[in-house]
C-alpha cells in the first residue's frame, strides 16, 4: 500500500541517479571495475609472496630492475674474482711451502760444509749426504706446482716465460666504465733454478779463489779438498755462498709470505664487498613480507566485498520487473 504523498517508486529503485535500463547496468559495471582493479593488485601480491621480488621485472621498476641487474652481473664477476684470488693463494703457498724446505735443506748442506771444515774428516762421505740434498732441492724445485705454475724452477728462455705473475684481485664500474685490478708479482728473485742461464738463487755459478773450480750450491762438491791452506779457503767460500743462498731465499719467503696476507686480505674484502652488494640490491628489489601479507589479508577482503558487491548489481535489474506486474 502506499500512503498520500509516499513515492511510488519501488524501494529497490529509490536513490539511483541513473535511469533504469535492462541494457546496460551502470553499477554492474562500476562493480566489475573495481573488483577487476582489487583482483590485480592481488595477483601483483600473490607474484611478489612466491618469488620474493617486490622488483621482478623491468615493468615493475625499469630503473630498479636496471640497477639490480647490472649489479647481479657484476657480483658474479666478483664471485670470479674470488676464485682468481683463491688462486693466486695457492700458488703463493706452494712457493711459499717450498721456499721453507728448500730453507731447511740448504741449512744442513751448509752443517755438513762446517763439518768438512774439520781436518781429518772422510770429505768424500760428507759429499755423498751433500749430493742427496743437493738432489732434494731440485726436486723441492721442480715439484713446487700449482695448476701449471711453477715459479722456483724456471726457464727464461722460454717465449711463454713473464717474471712478473699477476692474481686477479678486484672488479669495479665507474661511469660505465669496468676496471680490473691485479696483484703483481715478481718472480725474479723467487727462482731457485733458471735454465737458462743459471741465474737463480741455487744454480747461480761462482769460482773458488784458489782453486778456479765453477760451482753453484747445487753443484758444489768437496771430495777433492785437502786440508792445505787453498783448499781450507775455498771450502770457507763454498760455506759463504751457501749462507748467502740461505739469506736470500729467507728474503725470498718473506716477500711471499707478505704477497700472501695481502691476498687474504683482499679475499676478506671481496667476500664482504659482494655481500654489501647483495644487500643493496636487496633493497632496490626484495618484498617486505610483513607488508606483503598484510596487503594480502585486505585484499582478500576487498575481493570478497567486491564479489558480493557485483551480485548485488546484477540483481538490481531484476527489480524492473515489479514496474510491470497487475
């Protein structure tokens, strides 16, 4: 029933603005625009949930996704970096390994020539225990290998030969431009036996004083000494360019052994540079997944409310048929 002055119209048309059409549904619609808008938002969550990402590709963030990019590359040039350098280490512990036995060696063979000194001593069995250690160095020498690289037995005569050997250290971009640095290392005053030309520290040739005879300490031999004068002199010698051979190569040692921390020290900072990149590109690119969910829960929400919303408006045309009834 209606009351003297009520509107006729029937409740489910009072307060639209727009005419009623059976063609087209304006609130539907609107309905739809929205619930299709909230389902996008939530497919854009959803995606940043799974994959972690809140950058994923270049249409979410073009400048984010070009830097995070870019530096992915370039932390894997460091990741190669830091095998060059692992390396590099090894090859210098090799040398350095080697340099410390060729050390102890050359002490005895130097104990055994103080003991020749002695008069009335079988010279020719002293040689004998000489030889064998004249023998263990050059094995020292010639075994002290690395991944192909020998830097104690060389031979500089060969066209591949570079007394300066140089460890990949560093990777940087500046302004587009990409700079490589390196650790230089030079090998000329680590080589105990050059081929040659005899020129390292235990193939090295001198002349006795008296008795004109070349020797290196790898080739020394004192079976022929007698206990005169000369051949007292020369033994002296003999022991002189042994020391010597020994405070040399202990220079040798410790510059490797300096090479060496700086390479390990440069590993450290690699390893911790790449981890402050990664932690960078995290920032540009990574979901927070606390925000994430939360965006989830109200999203959810709103597509519910939207569904129920669009069911709502398409019903309302349905109200058209009471305009018609007897």
């Amino acid at each position: 029933r209606f009351r003297p002055g009520m509107s006729q119209i029937p409740l489910s048309l009072q307060g639209q603005s727009h005419m009623a059409s059976i063609m087209t549904n304006v609130s539907a619609m609107t309905a739809l625009q929205s619930l299709t808008a909230t389902n996008k938002n939530l497919d854009q969550v959803q995606a940043r949930i799974s994959t972690g990402y809140r950058v994923g590709s270049a249409e979410d963030n073009a400048a984010y996704w070009s830097i995070a990019t870019t530096m992915r590359s370039d932390n894997g040039a460091l990741s190669t970096v830091t095998d060059a350098l692992g390396l590099g280490a090894a090859t210098i512990d090799v040398a350095y390994t080697g340099m410390n036995s060729a050390i102890e060696t050359a002490k005895e063979i130097k104990n055994k020539l103080v003991a020749a000194r002695q008069p009335g001593v079988d010279r020719g069995k002293i040689q004998s225990e000489i030889t064998e250690l004249q023998l263990q160095l050059a094995s020292i020498s010639n075994t002290s290998v690395f991944s192909g690289e020998n830097w104690m037995s060389v031979d500089s005569a060969d066209p591949d030969y570079n007394p300066v050997k140089t460890i990949v250290a560093s990777f940087s971009r500046m302004g587009g431009v990409i700079a490589i640095g390196t650790i230089a290392i030079d090998i000329a005053s680590v080589k105990l036996f050059d081929a040659a030309d005899n020129s390292g520290i235990l193939d090295s040739e001198d002349t006795t004083t008296n008795g004109g005879v070349i020797y290196s300490v790898a080739t020394l031999d004192i079976s022929g000494l007698t206990n005169n004068d000369n051949d007292l002199a020369d033994l002296e010698q003999m022991i002189s360019w042994v020391d010597t051979a020994i405070s040399n190569m202990t220079t040798s040692a410790a510059d490797l052994g300096a090479v060496k921390q700086r390479v390990n020290l440069q590993q450290d900072f690699v390893k911790a540079l790449m981890d402050a990149i990664t932690r960078g590109i995290g920032t540009l690119v990574d979901a927070d997944m606390n925000e994430e969910s939360t965006r989830l829960q109200a999203l959810q929400v709103q597509q519910q409310l939207g569904v129920q919303s669009l069911s709502i408006a398409n019903q309302a045309s349905q109200s058209i048929l009471s305009l018609f009834r007897q």
